[in-house]
C-alpha cells in the first residue's frame, strides 16, 4: 500500500517534470539544456568540490557544475559516484582561461591556474558528457587561442537593435541600472559556456548620450553582473563626443582639450567599472565622425584614444571604411588606407578587420589586410547574425563560412587564425524567447564562440556538439542534422550569391534580391556596381586590366583566387559562354547552381520533418515552420535573380530550368518598408 | 529497500519539479499559473466529462479544465473525487457565453448554451479554486454584461507598439502568416480566461498596408488561431486607404467607386476571415484622415464602411476627435462634434469614446457623450496600457480607475456602465516575458477583462482574485497586498496631477513632469493650457464664466463635479489661497497631496518587502526594483512640479515640506530621446 502510493506519487511527480520540461522547450536554455543522460550504467559524477581559495568566479563554477551534473543524472544519488574537483593551482604560466581535465586518485580533476579557467573547465566538462562521452573517458587540455573574444552588440540606447533579427536589444536599457533582468545573468553565463569574454554593449553607429553618466551607471549595473563570469564590458565610442556631449568646439584628435576630456572619460568610466574593456571605434566610415574630419590620420585618432585608456584596457579600431568620394573598387579602399599605417599604432590598439574586404556576403575571400599588417594587432570581425544569409528565417549555419576564413592561408605569415590576436562577432542575440530570432541561429553563436576559443575546431564537431546539447544526442539524429547543417550555408550561396556574386540584395533592408538595381547615390550603393552584367557577361574584373585588388594578395594567394570557380565573378569579368572546368558556359552552370540552392533547401525540409521523433514539438514545429519560409524565399531569389539575367543577357534559360514564377517586374515591385533590422 | 529506492527516486523527482517551479516564475504565466491546493482534505474534482457535441472550443475547455484540474490538485488520483461535467444544452435564451455552475448528481456541472460559456465555465471554476475555494462550495450563474469585450493593439506592422511598454509587438507580423508563434495561442488563452471575445490587432494611427493582401493572410493566421478560444478579430482600418492602396484619387464616402472598393475589400476580408469582426476607425483625428476630409460627416464615413461590412461584423469609429484649427475648449470638442449626430449612424456602426473627456489621464471626469446618445451603440475606451501612469515601471493598478467612470451616474439613463454596449481596452502587451513590461501590470489586462465581464465586480474582489491567482493566496500576503493595489492609483494622482490637474508631463512621450512647456505649436498640446497657472491662480475655468464645458453634463451632474474637490482644478481655476473645504488654502494642500503621494509609494516599497515569504525570488526582485524606481520618479515628478508651482506663484514651499532637491531649471533640462512607446 505504502509502495503503490508512493509509486502513484512518483508517476504524478514524474509526469509533472514533463509537463514542465514540454513547457520549457521554447529555446531559452539555449545548448544549456542539460538533458538527462540515459545510460544509467556508467560511472556518475559525485559531489563537486572546491580546492583553493574561493572566489564569486570560482562558487558560479561549482555551482553550475553541481546543477548541470544533477540535471544530467537526476538519478545521481544512487549508485557508484566519482567527485569531481575543481582545483586553482599555482601552476606554469597559462594563457588566462586555460584548463585541464583529467582522472586521478580522488576524482576526475579540473585543474587551471585562474578562476576562469576552472569556470570554462566546468562548462567544457557539461559539454562531454551533455554529448553522452563517459566521464571516464573525459581528458582535456586546453587554452584558448586568442586573449580577446568577443560579442560585438549593434544595439542602440532606445532598443533597436541594427541588424537585429531577434526582437529587440536584451539590454533594458530603459530600467537600468533600477533593474537588472535576471536575463542578464543568463546571458553572461551562455557567453562564458562557450569561452566569450568580452562584450561590447552598443552600437559602432555609436550615439554619445552612451558616455553621458546617466548611461555609464547603466554600464556599471551590466558589467557587474558579467564580471563574474570572466567578461569584460566595452563601449561603441563616437568620435565626435567630446563635440556632441562635452562642449568643446572640436573632436580633432591632436587637439590638448579633446585629449583631456577624452582621458577624463575614461578616468570617470574606469572610477564605475574597474576592469572596463575599453572602446571600440567606427570612425569615417559610412557617415560617422573621425579624425579624418580634421585632416589626421586613422592612427592619430586611435592613439589618442589609446592614451587616454592607457594600459588598463584597449582601443579597438575598425578597418571597415570605404568613402564617397574615393572611386577606387571599394573592395580595394580599406588595404589601401590601413597597410601604411602598419606600425602607427600604440600598442593597445587592435586593427579591426571584416572577414572579407566588403561587408559579410555569403561568399568572399579573404580580407587582403590579413597577414599585411605584421607589427599591428588584428581583430576578425565576423558576423553572426545573418543580415545578407537570410536573416533568422533562413537556416545557414555559419561555422563552415567561419572556418574557411580562418583557416585561409595568407601567403605572409600563415593562415588568417595566425595573423590575428583577437576574435569578434556581430551578435545576433535580442529579447526573442529563444535569444537569437530561430532555433538553428543559436548554432551561429555557439560556433563563433568555439572558434573562439579554439579556430582549429571542425565545423563538423562544432554542428554536433550544438545539436546533440540543443536536441538530442542520438546518432541517427545526428547523423542525419549535421550533414544538413553543413550543407546550408552553400545552400545559401547558391541562392542568393553563386559563383562569387556579391552585393545583390535589396537596398537598405538587405532583404531579398534586388540585383537590377542602379538608381541609388553612391555607386557602390548599386548592386550593378558589384555584378556589372550586361548583354555581354558578368562580374567585377578585379584583376590588373581591371581595379587590380588582386594584386593586394600574396602573389601565390591571388593565383589561387584567381583560379577558385566559387569566387569567379568576384574577381573576373567573364562572357556569359566563358566556359567552366567542368565543361558547361557559365550560362548553362548559372541556373544549375540557383537550382541545386533551392533543392538544397527542398531536402532540409524534408530531413527535418523525419526527426520530429528526436524533438520536442514546440520547437520541431518553429523550425519546420522557418524552413517552409526559406525554401519560399529560396525559390524567390532564384526566379528574380535569373529573371534579371535573363533580361540582360538577352538570353533565354537553358533547357530544362523552370521558368521564374513571374515576370522580372513583378519582382522588381516588391516593397518590404517594415522589413526588420534596419 | 524498494521503499527507499522510491523514496529517493520521489525525493530528487520533487526537487527537479521545484527546480523547474522556481526557475519558470519569470510571469509568462500570468493569472493561470494553478498553483497546487494544501488542502488535501477538501473534496477533490475528478474526471472532466463533456455532454455534448463535441467542438473545438469544447475540447478546448475540456482540455483547460483537465490540466488545470490537474495542476491545482497534483495529488488528484487518490482520495474521493467528484466528476466535472461540462454541459451543453440548449436552454433558455442567454447571452452568448453564459454559464451557470452548480452540484448536481452526477458531480459538479458547468452549463451553458455556448461552446464558449463552456470554455468560461471552465475557466470559472479554476479562478474560484484557484482561490482556495472549496469544490463543493462553488456556485455561479453568469452571463456578460456586453456582447463586445475587445482589446484595442496599437500595434504597427515593424513591430513597434505605440504608447508599448512590455517591448515589440505580440504580433510576429515578420513571419505570419509562414510562422505562428505559440505564444498566440498561450495570448489567446489569457484573453479567453477573462471573457475578452474581440481583438483589434494593429493600431488606430493604421498604415494602409493591413488591408493589403499580404497582410491579410497574416491576419488570417492570427484569426484561425483566435477562433477556438472564442475571439473574432478586428482591424483597424486607415480612412484613406482607396487612395493609398486602391488606386482611386479620392477616399470620399460618397463617391461611388470609395464604397465599391470599401465593400470589395470586406469581402475580401471575409472569404479569408468569415468571422471577421469589423473596422476600428480613428477618423480626422490628429492627424489622421477622413470624410471631413471631403467635407462629410463622421456619421457619413462610419455609415459607408458600415454598409460594407453589412450584418456581418461593426465599424468602430472612435469619438476621440479635436481639431487644430478649432479654438474650443479640447475638452468639449467631442461632444460637440458627435452628440448632433445621434441618431445618424447605421446600425452596425459604435461609436467608442475615451473614458474622460480629453485622453486617459490619471484621474479625469466621465466622458460627458456617456448618456447623451441615446439612439447610438457606444463603446467605452480604457486604457490598460499605462501612458500617463508612469509607464510599465510605476505600480497603478488600474481598477478603480476603471470603476470609477463605470459606476459615474450620467444624470440621464443611470451610470456610465448602463449607456455603453461594448467595452474596449488599449492593450499593454508585448513581447516581454512577462507579457505588460512588469508584473504588475498583468492585473490591469486581467481587471479590465473582468470588469468588461461584469462591470460591477468591485475593484477589491479583482484584486483579491489576480493576486490569489499570480503570486500566493495566503491571507497573509492577500492582507498586505491588496489594500496596497487598491491604494497605488491615487497615489499616482497625488504625485502627478492632484486635485483635478490634467496633462502635464513631458511632450511626446508622456515621461516625467514637464508643466512649465509652452512652445509647442497647437496651444492645447502645451502643459499651460491645461493647467494655466499664474502669479495668481491655477486651473481651467469650464464654468458658465469659462468654457462651460461643464454644461455638457446634465444638470445634477454638473452641480456634483463642480463639488468634486478631487477635480476642482480641472474644472475651475482658483487663487492659490483659495479655501478647501478640509479649512486649508490650495496653496497649502498642493505639496501635501504631492507628499501624500510620494509617502504611498515609500508604504508600497516597505509592504513588498515584508511580502518576500510569499512570492518567488525572481518576481519579488523585479518587483522591488519597480517600486524603487517608482519612489524615485515620484520624488521627481513632486519635486519637479513643486519647483514649477512656486517659481509661477512666487510663493516658497508652505513651511514642513522638503524642498526640491534641484533647482527648477535642473528639471527643466532633463531629455529622454530614446524613452520608449512614442
């Protein structure tokens, strides 16, 4: 009697946890999930134990470490336990955040030098065994590549967020600093489980009310909370502050007041926040304010800035600049600005390089700036939400794209990894539930962050370790999303931008194709400016009979360029019969590759709907939902963009090519004024 | 052994469900979080049965009234039980949505002669569970008091909300119709639980692009989602919108080709939606066009759109109306314009009216057109979303505002309740986990969906009921915190606008004191005019030797407001050393009411705190953090308005009252650029 009661109990209990977790399947733990592990058989975790001094890094350790093992083997208590010790030793010089993990007499130890690494070393252990890897079997040693890396916020003080595919900012920037969102915390611990340790709050389109101290007590309540975690907090500078908020008749660099009001500031900011980051600058770049306003150089404005931060933090400089009045092939404009002045800048100033030399297309090469600016520090800014993939509707997993610039051989001094010393990405996180606007984009911010961390990781470990922690860990889902995962940003690719067609999408929004347009101020505005089709051919001759930025590469580099079919019409000029290595006329290959896009997206769908049994509904049915959304726009990019060639060459669509669904005007009709982001 | 086993099992399975408990206390679910019962002994309800066809809405209330059965009583299986019986019989003639719920044989019977009196039924007897009510004690027999219980969204389709504070949109317009968010159906659900039937989706400052066929697949979507939960929807329609996306030149209502275009794009509408409610219509107000703009009546615009519609749904056309060029006192203009037209509109067209007569201020009189149409179906317009009550940040719970106006004798054909036939509210949702931007603010959708319900219900009860429900329904913390609800209006009157004051915040986005404004272009969007302080005096003289706008009132009424000292300077401008009737001189009352106000929210801050025992960490801190941004802002807006008052008056503060604490020109300078809602 007491048995059957207590066992109906259980059952009630037991159908309530699930009632809750269903409940709780709307995305917001993120890859933090925790699920329970079903082999009940192996040897389990015991009790967490702290061994050294302990510090708040050190307990938030324990802490999640005790809570995520419970939540893994809610039947812990039973059963033959190992401890787990967290140990801070004072050991040989680590690169701050560095770990071990390794088995010995009295448990599985995770050792390291400072407090965050034991913090990363808690979390890398969630991650072996979220994937199912027995605890006995878990050896790790690891540091991370770079000191600096870091989320880039594009969020403005009222909420919106540019670029922003997820709701607006998560940072209430209205209630702070009265109240902090327990958000916020959440946050900050997604961050550190990946390694990020850095966070820059605001917008590079930065407003100065962002240094007013009104604001700077917002930034204090934030970095208090992040500190923590092992993550510092920086601010998007506008350049022109000590003009638009300090009263001074200039921003010029060189200027005595300016660089008082600017150290002051910095002094007012590090008197709120001790270990704040520093700044990151936009200067002369698409409208904003610079030193260039005053006729000194990039250099003269970040060394400025450097001296008033001084060694306690570090100025982070944008190469990202391209200007109106220069009608040089804007690919060309940053290299040509920034490599002379290799060797300018202070010390604590990073360089701030886009991973490619226009803006974050699906497809680009290399940004020339990498490796041809050895006595500078770099920073690769990379992009994780997804303002030309697609926005959140559209599943493009970004690592692979992370991971071919990465790995890129520079021809100076090793590969694109090799020539930079800090890590940055364009977060795509907002208010949404699920953080990140889609299910599969939170993918994109895990990734950036084991890249991070590690640049040398495969994507396809990267695509597994995500899925097996954010759905499930069973192989046959496994096998089954990570290949689709790989697969998606080619996908993307070669709807919207195959053979290195870049640029072509619609104007301000950046939403959906729009390759016909010509109309707008600046030249580099124009999609035309970036395909130059005509009846003739197609693509930006970028070799030396045309603007040459090939020559801006290694030699043996841009031979290689040269010769890569991906980039084709990126770097030449071709006639629409030029024909191909694999025999057929560009012409003929240009539709097959719009094609095997769309049929791409076609097979995820159909993949994904054969995993509902591996996912809880709520977030299955969001993702099917999304992708029925993508194959939909895929198509459209398709039949606009090849109704557009078409139209220009004159030419009909081979055979064998479903004809676009309407004709190119109706196309060319299409106006999205509430598209998101803007 | 096996015991122990259990127990273990039992004792972990309770501590993950805590777990779970704890972490989802973020708000999302509102009213309905069916706290399990401590009462075991009390009879518990068994099985839910439906007796009936079975419909969607039917199952749906099955569904609700088993989980929540199930949730409210965990341990349900064991013990005596009593079935529920949901009943759908065909009765009497009620009114859609009545139900009656009383013991009978077989069990405890829900009745109702609607799927959706079912579905209130349900929703009936978890409220009064809920509760702590016994089963066995439960009787109700119900019926709405208006066939019409409708949120207003002033909702754009880029997903910004007009006067929002609770974020973006509910509506994920960017992804409708391909994705709809569960979330709806979780909105449509609330909505559901307090008896709102009718939702208008987008906002009365309409963008033309609602009726346009992409967006009405996405209304429809919506729609098919709100159906089963009993809730028709609505759009708000842009007069103009023949000219804007019809392709005419004019939007006359007379013209023939307006009205062919008007009657197509209802039936256009109702072969998406055969359910479809009906136009919202905000007409030649700031702004916003309309017939006037051909030079015909309100009555020929509403009528026009009426006949298009036909018997099929309404039009809503708002009264809320004051023109630039139109020197009349703001406060009379409404009256004015509509009170001749009575008599003049279809009758499918209601004629919604603003509770007060000039716009949802803290404290205004009734609306002087309640009572004065008696041949035309009026809608009475609250506000939940709190504009001019300190936003989502201040505590004002909103009922006895609300009571207020509905319990105002017209002095023509009884109360204000009696002369309206529908009742709509502007929504304070929004994307914000916890749905209205604080915890809150959930009472005031939930009080205004009851008092739509029954307009008798008193503010104390609604009170009881939502703080029973949302946070704990020990006496102890229903003791404490429903006089402090009941309290928290009039302490927003007496820190902002005492004594009958109107319409002196900030210019645009209503935050903070702002009275001393004067240079805005139209003379009654000035502070000044509303309040028109001088060396000698304060307030609007609408006396017979004023605007006399008191005579729109009926006779008696006039006498009773003039009498009202909680209006007095809303009706009559005085000199500051006029005599209330508590003996004391204006001047000397002013700063106590401010104090009174600032010393209420201190008392609110202290209540709270000692309430932590009750109420989930999580949603105790937010809370707390509100009522202490709360205090501050009071302090500004009593200070602020006190500085203001003294520097007109030439008067220093009566003797025992804290100065300022910055000098008026301090307050003078305060900007909010990226303060939310505008």
């Amino acid at each position: 009697m007491v048995i059957a009661r207590l066992c109906a109990l259980l059952l009630i209990c037991v159908s309530l946890c699930t009632v809750s977790a269903a409940r709780a399947e709307d995305g917001y733990r993120l890859w933090l999930r925790n699920a329970p592990v079903a082999d009940a058989a192996q040897q389990r975790p015991g009790q967490v134990v702290l061994v050294g001094i302990e510090s708040p890094t050190m307990i938030l350790a324990r802490d999640e470490l005790s809570r995520g093992l419970a939540e893994l083997f809610p039947g812990g208590a039973t059963g033959r336990t190992t401890p787990i010790l967290l140990r801070r030793v004072i050991g040989p010089q680590m690169r701050e955040g560095a770990f071990t993990i390794a088995s010995m007499d009295q448990g599985v130890a995770i050792t390291a030098n400072s407090d965050t690494g034991l913090l990363y070393g808690a979390f890398a252990l969630l991650r072996e065994l979220g994937q199912g890897k027995a605890l006995a079997s878990i050896r790790l040693d690891e540091a991370p590549a770079y000191d600096l890396r870091m989320l880039n916020h594009w969020d403005n003080p009222d909420g919106h967020v540019e670029r922003g595919y997820a709701g607006r900012s998560i940072f209430d920037w209205w209630h702070l600093p009265g109240h902090v969102d327990a958000r916020m915390t959440d946050y900050a611990r997604a961050n550190a489980s990946i390694g990020i340790n850095g966070v820059v709050i605001n917008n590079v389109n930065a407003r100065a009310t962002m240094l007013e101290p009104r604001y700077i007590a917002k930034a204090k309540a934030l970095a208090d909370t992040f500190r923590p975690w092992g993550i510092r907090l920086y601010l998007s500078a506008r350049f022109s502050a000590p003009r638009d908020i300090g009263g001074l008749k200039t921003a010029d660099p060189l200027d005595p007041a300016v660089r008082a009001w600017w150290k002051a500031k910095a002094d007012e900011l590090y008197s709120a926040i001790p270990d704040f980051g520093g700044f990151l600058v936009k200067a002369n770049s698409e409208g904003q304010p610079g030193p260039q306003d005053y006729g000194r150089s990039h250099a003269n404005g970040a060394n400025m800035l450097a001296e008033a931060i001084g060694n306690r933090g570090v100025v982070i400089w944008r190469a990202f600049v391209y200007a109106a009045e220069n009608d040089e092939d804007r690919a060309k404009q940053a290299f040509t600005e920034f490599q002379p002045l290799d060797g300018k800048f202070a010390s604590n100033v990073v360089v701030q390089v886009k991973n490619g030399p226009i803006d974050f297309q699906p497809r680009e090469p290399f940004h020339p700036l990498f490796g041809a600016m050895p006595k500078t520090r770099l920073s690769l800014e990379l992009q994780i939400t997804k303002e030309y993939l697609g926005f959140a509707s559209h599943l493009a997993f970004l690592a692979p794209l992370f991971e071919e610039v990465l790995d890129a051989d520079t021809g100076r001094s090793g590969t694109v990894a090799d020539t930079v010393s800090v890590i940055a990405g364009v977060a795509n996180t907002g208010s949404d539930r699920n953080w990140t606007g889609s299910h599969f984009d939170q993918a994109n911010w895990y990734a950036f962050g084991r890249l991070a961390w590690n640049p040398k990781l495969p994507s396809k470990q990267i695509a597994s370790e995500w899925a097996a922690q954010t759905f499930s860990r069973d192989p046959a889902f496994l096998n089954a999303v990570v290949p689709m995962m790989l697969a998606s940003r080619d996908a993307v690719v070669d709807y919207m931008t195959p053979l290195g067609l870049a640029h072509v999408m619609g104007t301000g929004h950046h939403y959906g194709p729009a390759p016909w347009v010509a109309d707008l101020d600046r030249p580099e505005w124009n999609p035309v400016y970036y395909h130059r089709a005509d009846r003739d051919g197609i693509g930006f001759d970028r070799t030396a009979t045309g603007s040459d930025a090939l020559a801006q590469y290694a030699p043996a580099v841009a031979k290689r360029l040269l010769a890569d079919e991906a980039l084709l019409l990126w770097f030449c000029h071709v006639p629409w019969d030029h024909r191909l290595t694999n025999g057929s006329t560009l012409w003929e290959e240009l539709p097959r590759r719009y094609d095997r896009g769309v049929a791409t997206v076609a097979r995820m769908g159909t993949t994904w709907a054969g995993l509902a049994p591996y996912v809880d509904q709520q977030r299955h049915r969001a993702v099917a939902d999304f992708l029925t959304i993508q194959a939909d726009e895929a198509r459209w990019w398709r039949d606009a963009s090849l109704a557009y060639w078409s139209s220009v060459s004159g030419r009909a669509l081979p055979a064998g090519h479903e004809a676009p669904a309407h004709p190119l005007a109706w196309y060319q009709a299409q106006r999205f004024p509430e598209a998101p982001g803007q």
